[in-house]
C-alpha cells in the first residue's frame, strides 16, 4: 500500500464527530517483479465504471479506492482499512505497489481502462487520449490519497453572502471548518458571481514553529483568491471557447445516426462519420458540393429534399432505399428536418438515417436459427432476450443419427456431406415450424431448445410434436433418397424438462447463446438410450404432456452420471 503521513492521517481523523470526511486512495496494481500490472480489471472488484468504492483513475491498473462519507473517524479508518484488505485479497496475484510514483512501464503505453458502447465512456476515453498527450503517462500514473472535508454550513453562508476570505480562530465561530486545524484561512473561489468553491491554507510554518495566522495575511490571502478566481473565470472561457466545437465533433463522430447538413443554397456543410460509411463518402470531396451533383443516383432522395425547400416540414421515411456511391443497395430509416435562422427563416436541412442493412444482415443471418416469427418478436420486445446468464425452464431435444459412422465410412465424402445437409435441412425445417431454437449441430446431432429465448404456453410439448413430425418427415426424406442409392437414415430422440442456466457463453471475442447444466446432460442421456424409431422423454416432459398418447411407461434405466435410475417413457415412431 501507498505509504501514509500517519501524523496528518491522525490529525485528520481527530477532527470533530460532527464533520463528514471521506477518503480515495490511490495505488498501482504490479507484478510480482515490480513491474506495472497488464492484467484486466479483477472480475472479484465487479465492473470498475459501476462500482462506488473501487474504480480506476487514469489507466487500467490505477486502482483507486473510494469511501463514503462518516461522520465518525473511527468507522471511516475502519471502513478504509477493510475495503483496503478486501482489494489486496482479490487482486487475482497482482500486488498494490508501495510508492506514489510508478515503477518501470513495461512497454511504451500503460494500457488504459476499457470503454464501451456508450457515448459517455467513449468521450472517457477521450479524455484519457487528451490526458496521455498533454501530460505523459507517467506523469498520470502518479497515486496519491484524498482526504474530502465538507465545509460547515456557516462558514459557506460567510463566503457566499461576503465574497470575501475569512480567519478561522476558534473552533466555535464558525461550527469548525469539519477539519482538525483551528487557525486557518478560506477564501470563496468566484466563477459568474457565484461561489464554485473555496481555497483553504492552515498551519502558517516558520522556523520558530507553527504561528497564528494575522489580518495583514487574511489580506494577502484574499487578495490572491480573487487573482485565483479571475484566473479560472478566464480559463474556463478559453475552454469553452475550444471545447465546444470539439466536443460537438465528438460526439456526432461517436453515435451512430448518419448526419448531414445542407445549406439553404444546397451546398452540403457537414458529413460525421457514420454517414461517410453508409454512402461511401470521402467528406473533403463532398463538403461544399451540391447535394444534386452528391446523390445523382437517389432521385427519391433528391425529390425529399426538394420538398423540404419548398414545404420545410419534418419527413420521416422508414426502410428508405438508396444507393451509395459504389451503386450498391442500402436501406435506411430517413429523418430530414428544416433548419431555420434567428429570424425563422429556412437556413437548410438536416439528413438524419440508421443504416439497415447490418440490422437486415443480423436478421437473416438469426433466421437461420431461429424460427422466424421468433426472431420478429425479439426485434420487437427487446426485453423478452437479456445479456448475460441466467435460470430458466427449458425443454431440450436431442435428435441422433443413428450408425452414422458406419455408414459414411461406405460413401464417399461428397454424397455424406451433401446427405447430412439435406437431412439437416428438413429436420430444422420442422424445428422452426414448431418455433424452436437451433442451439447447435454437434456433428451429426441436433441440440433443440424450446423455452429460451422466449418461453411458450407448452413448450415440453411443443417439443414432442416436433420429434414425432421429424420421424414422418424422415420416412418421406429416406422415401426419396433411396432411388439415389442413399442408405436409410435412422435417428433417435432424447427429451428433457427442468431448470438450467442460459445466456451468452465463451469470451470477448466469440460467445454463443446457449443452456448449460445437469439437465441438458440428462437430455443428452435419454437420446443415447433412445433406439432408431423411438422418442424417450424424462418424467418432467411426461407430466406436462396435453397427448400422452403412444408413450409407454418404461423400467427406471441406469444413466452415465446419474446416481440413481431414471424413470422413462417411450414412443416408437414404428408403431
């Protein structure tokens, strides 16, 4: 841990029980070797932009632990300490480096924290980038402690009615400036004529010791305060000044609507980012063009934007066809706005769109695993799918091919390729006509879930229709193939019912949406059991079953990792 003035730290906590103090402590997660950490944020911490007691400072192994606020020093000290040891516990064998400034960087850059999708992380980011070029990362990977003090509420009602600096003497005349020092001087920090904060010196040191503080010195204090003041007052319009067209930038460059403004004469004046990769457009090419000359191509467009010039009302066009500048087809949602001028006058439009065609690609491309009723209603109750894991009842259909190997290994691969990609494609095509989900195809096994992403009235039956109507369409499937001297295919199928747990699983870089747990091992189990011709389900598919017509109650069967016999019912598809 950073080493702590422990004199200052007891003068801070022997304040009064009335002030309210916090603390944020700084440290630098390294290695083993004393190296800077290259290791992400620990998991155990949570995730640092949602978490108010440990979060990151500058980069991604700055560490910065926050308390909340006590009036009590003691439960503040111990709070501190035991968050402290809660971290140095969790840190996944990093250690916190024992000195404000940071040891040798491993590399050129020390990694800064992750950002998301978010404007607001992405403009974090930014300013990170900013902070990297004015000042260095080292400079920035320097930790320190804060000690946050609230000022009493007489001595901000002196400050704001005054404007002027104040000599704390005693500890009553003003409630204590909720800090240990008795003698002290406050002067307001003054921005637009309100008080934005305040300047606080104590302890006046000389050789001889620590003196009182005097009014000559109250004057030179008050006078430098207001030179303070002045100084940030005209920082602060120098930003803004610099900021605002920045940060406009910013944050059209980082959503993702497409953005262009055309002027009254036609000329376009503005293209952001998004709406260079929808049209294909190079903006120093276009800026100051004719939107005519821009969108020869996009008469309808063309024919939008001269309605607005003549009626400037607001156009929405939903799944708007365009093309871009290599003449390939685009869809767009269209939003085209009138601009007017001080004096209401119609100075241009503004050209708001959402690409569509990633969303129609993503579309199509779920339809291939889902049915497509399914995939309508995600897109339309975005709640009805949430990210992450969770427990769910689900229902799920293993289907085997039955001799598979055998089998192939008298074909050649061509016919077994194309063989298993026409079997596939009419079992799956059953699947989606009884809206189930296409969890995976594990060789030449299919893995159906009915439940996730969306759970129905019944889905334990729903998955039994669909295993006896892939055995009639599997006759019809074997009927046809045989005249091309294809072998007969013979499946069995497995069916289970019971909690599990489903949500994206794998990493960063590649996830999966699928169930995990004991009860997709026992679907998977009951399809092993299962012979050609038959359907064997669980006791949880059997109770919930509206037609438990053709299932015959079977001898309770030993199963690999279950302890105990498994109670069973069987349909032969034969009979």
């Amino acid at each position: 841990m950073v080493a702590i003035n422990q004199k200052k730290l007891n003068q801070f906590l022997a304040s009064d029980r009335v002030s309210f103090k916090g603390v944020e402590k700084e440290n630098l997660r390294s290695d083993k070797n004393g190296r800077i950490s290259n290791k992400r944020f620990p998991e155990a911490l949570g995730v640092h932009n949602f978490n108010s007691f440990v979060t990151l400072d500058y980069s991604e192994p700055h560490l910065e632990i926050v308390t909340p606020t006590f009036q009590d020093n003691s439960k503040l000290y111990a709070f501190l300490g035991e968050l402290h040891a809660y971290v140095e516990q969790n840190l996944e064998g990093d250690l916190l480096w024992n000195y404000s400034m940071p040891p040798k960087f491993k590399g050129k850059f020390i990694k800064l924290p992750p950002y998301g999708k978010s404007n607001k992380t992405k403009l974090a980011h930014l300013y990170r980038l900013g902070l990297r070029n004015r000042y260095g990362d080292k400079m920035q990977s320097t930790a320190g402690i804060h000690f946050n003090i609230s000022f009493s509420d007489s001595v901000l009602k002196e400050l704001n009615t005054n404007m002027t600096s104040v000599l704390v003497e005693e500890v009553k005349k003003y409630e204590l400036l909720k800090f240990a020092e008795k003698n002290s001087l406050v002067g307001p920090l003054i921005s637009e004529n309100d008080l934005r904060g305040a300047i606080i010196i104590a302890n006046k040191e000389s050789i001889s010791g620590i003196n009182r503080y005097t009014k000559e010195d109250l004057r030179l204090f008050d006078s430098l305060t207001k030179k303070v003041s002045l100084a940030y007052e005209n920082i602060k319009l120098i930003d803004s000044l610099k900021n605002s067209t920045k940060l406009v930038d910013n944050i059209m460059s980082s959503i993702t609507t497409g953005i262009i403004k055309i002027d009254v004469l036609g000329e376009i004046e503005y293209v952001n980012d998004s709406a260079e990769k929808v049209f294909g457009f190079n903006t120093e090419e276009v800026l100051h063009n004719h939107y005519m000359a821009i969108f020869i191509e996009n008469n309808d467009l063309i024919s939008l934007i001269e309605k607005i010039e003549t009626d400037p009302k607001v156009v929405y066009e939903n799944n708007f066809k365009i093309k871009d500048l290599n003449s390939e087809d685009r869809e767009i949602n269209l939003t085209l706005s009138p601009v007017f001028d001080e004096n209401n006058e119609f100075s241009g439009l503004v050209l708001a769109f959402e690409d569509l065609s990633n969303v129609n690609k993503i579309k199509s491309t779920f339809k291939k695993y889902v049915s497509e009723n399914i995939v309508d209603e995600l897109l339309n109750t975005e709640q009805s799918l949430e990210l992450g894991g969770g427990k769910n009842k689900v229902c799920m259909l293993f289907c085997d091919i039955r001799g598979f190997t055998a089998m192939s290994e008298r074909m050649n691969p061509e016919d077994v390729v194309s063989l298993l990609n026409n079997y596939f494609q009419a079992m799956i095509d059953v699947v989606f006509e009884n809206n189930g989900t296409l969890d995976k195809i594990i060789g030449d096994e299919l893995m159906v879930l009915y439940g996730v992403p969306i759970e129905s009235e019944n889905d334990p039956q729903k998955a039994v229709n669909t295993a006896k109507e892939m055995f009639v369409k599997l006759e019809e499937f074997n009927r046809n193939n045989s005249s091309k001297g294809y072998p007969e295919i013979k499946v069995g199928i497995g069916i289970n019912y019971g909690e599990v747990i489903s949500g994206n699983i794998g990493s960063d870089r590649q996830m999966n949406y699928t169930v995990i747990g004991d009860n997709v091992n026992l679907a998977a189990r009951l399809c092993s059991h299962a012979k050609p011709g038959q359907i064997v389900i669980s006791k949880s598919v059997f109770e919930r079953l509206d037609d438990k017509s053709g299932f015959k109650s079977m001898n309770p069967i030993e199963l690999k990792g279950k302890s105990k016999k498994v109670q069973n019912w069987i349909f032969d598809a034969k009979n």
